[in-house]
C-alpha cells in the first residue's frame, strides 16, 4: 500500500476529505521525524514503540570486488510493534 491508497482508505473510514487526511498523515510522519532527529522515542499504546538505534561500526565485503571494508557506525531508525497490533496480524 502506498501513501496516496492509505490517504483513501483513511478518507473512507472517517468520512473526511482526502486533504483533510493527506494533511493529518503528513503532519504525522513529520512529528515522528522531527523526534526521532532528537533522539526520543514515539510509542503508540497498543499500535507500536519508534526509536532510533545506534549500529556499531563493523566490517563488510564488497560483493562487486570481494574487499574487505569498513562500514562506519550510524543511527538507524527502528520501528517495535505493541502487542496489540500483533495479535491482530496473527
């Protein structure tokens, strides 16, 4: 599902303009964005726990050439589903 059917399906379920709810999804994933850059945690009770992880730097093979290499430690972002949400997918 992409971004333009969620916007639909969320229009239909609360009976609300499609720029009404294409504003709510954005300002969503802006405000997980803006606080995930500042290292907090977003949890959603229920749905799921956003955070950001710290990966060390460790060592890889170029799968083109075989040689070894370095890759630098970084911040990734991290998605938990609650407990909710996954006995709902079951």
């Amino acid at each position: 599902m992409n971004k333009a059917k969620l916007v639909e399906l969320m229009a239909k379920h609360t009976k609300l303009p499609k720029s009404n709810c294409k504003d709510c999804l954005e300002a969503f994933i802006t405000t997980v964005t803006n606080a995930l850059k500042q290292n907090k945690s977003v949890v959603l009770t229920g749905f799921g726990t956003f955070t950001v992880m710290k990966r060390k730097k460790r060592m890889g093979v170029n799968p083109a050439t075989g040689a070894k290499m370095e890759i630098p430690a970084k911040k990734v972002p991290k998605f938990k589903a609650g407990k909710t949400l996954k006995g709902m997918v079951k």
